[in-house]
C-alpha cells in the first residue's frame, strides 16, 4: 500500500476521510493548523484530532503552530470574503506544510480533509495540490462525504467548531 499524509484541518472532516483513504492507502494524520485563531482554538482543534487518531488507530503528526506566519503569508487579504483569495492562500499555506513534510519523510502522496467541505472549493484546492506535486487529487465530499462527517463526529462525541479557523471568519 503507498504511504499517504493526510492533512487534517479539524477532526469532524477527518472522520469520513479517514474512512475513505485508509481503504487503499496506508495513512498517516497531519495536524496543521496555523490559520486558526485563538491559540486556546487551536489547541482544542488538536485535542480532538488526538482522539480521532486513538479511535481510527493511527499515526498522528502534529505540526507547530504559527499565527505569525500565516498573518505574514495572507497579507493584504484580510479584508476578503470567505472563499476568496485568502482562502486560496490559507489552503496554500496548510498543504505547502503537508507536501514538505510528506517529502521529508517518505510519504508517496499527500491529500487533505480540505475538501470534505462544502464552502471549499475543491477545484481550486486540486489547482493547489497539483502545483505542489504528490498530492492525491480526492473530492471528499463526493459519496455524501459532508454529512457522513456530521453523523460520525456525533457518534464519536467531538467537538464541532462555529467558524472556518481564521480570526475573519469568526461571526460577530
Ligand atoms: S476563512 Fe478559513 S479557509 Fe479562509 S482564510 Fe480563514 S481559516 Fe483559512
């Protein structure tokens, strides 16, 4: 079986993800996170992708976390709609993380949960991947992927957060 790196952006979309890959892939989690705001968010976010990779019996990797730099790579896009450029910028941030590491340790491929949503567009995430090379071009919220997330993130009891991650999708 290859060898996958799953970019895991929180633990709800990981679930029927993982149910997915883990059928024709060896799969190893990667939390990256650096977009999500307040740090006390951030560490509840990896908290529940730690059970998720207890549940699923999986390797988890947990990448450090750094707001600053994220600020510094979506400059200037503060002010964009959710789903605009920023987000191009912010997934560009998360997989350019994954695809070091996956290159740095041997993975064949790396994907990520990303797409499981609904409000992303996977099309422009695939347009990422591709550029960063080894990435698995999968549309997880295909096969009802987005609501098979929702049933098992309340049969495995996680926490489900109310906005995107970013401090400028935090509703007011
Ligand atoms: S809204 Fe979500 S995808 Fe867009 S920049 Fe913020 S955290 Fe990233």
């Amino acid at each position: 079986m290859k060898k996958l790196l799953l970019h895991v952006c929180c633990a709800p979309c990981s679930t029927h993800s993982i149910e997915e890959l883990k059928k024709d892939y060896k799969v190893t989690l990667f939390f990256s996170g650096s977009n999500i705001y307040p740090k006390e968010e951030y560490e509840k976010r990896l908290n529940e992708a730690r059970k998720i990779a207890k549940i699923y019996d999986l390797e988890l990797v947990e990448d450090s976390y750094n707001h600053a730099a994220w600020r510094e790579f979506i400059k200037g896009l503060e002010a964009e709609p959710e789903g605009g450029r920023r987000c191009e910028k912010c997934f560009e941030f998360n997989l350019k993380r994954a695809r070091d590491y996956a290159e740095e340790h041997g993975f064949d491929l790396f994907t990520t949960t990303l797409t499981i949503s609904p409000h992303k567009n996977s099309q422009k995430i695939f347009s990422i991947g591709r550029k960063l090379g080894r990435f698995l071009e999968i549309d997880l919220k295909k096969k009802d992927g987005f609501r098979r997330s929702v049933e098992l993130s309340k049969k495995h009891g996680l926490y489900r957060q109310n906005y995107c991650g970013c401090e400028f999708s935090i509703r007011k």
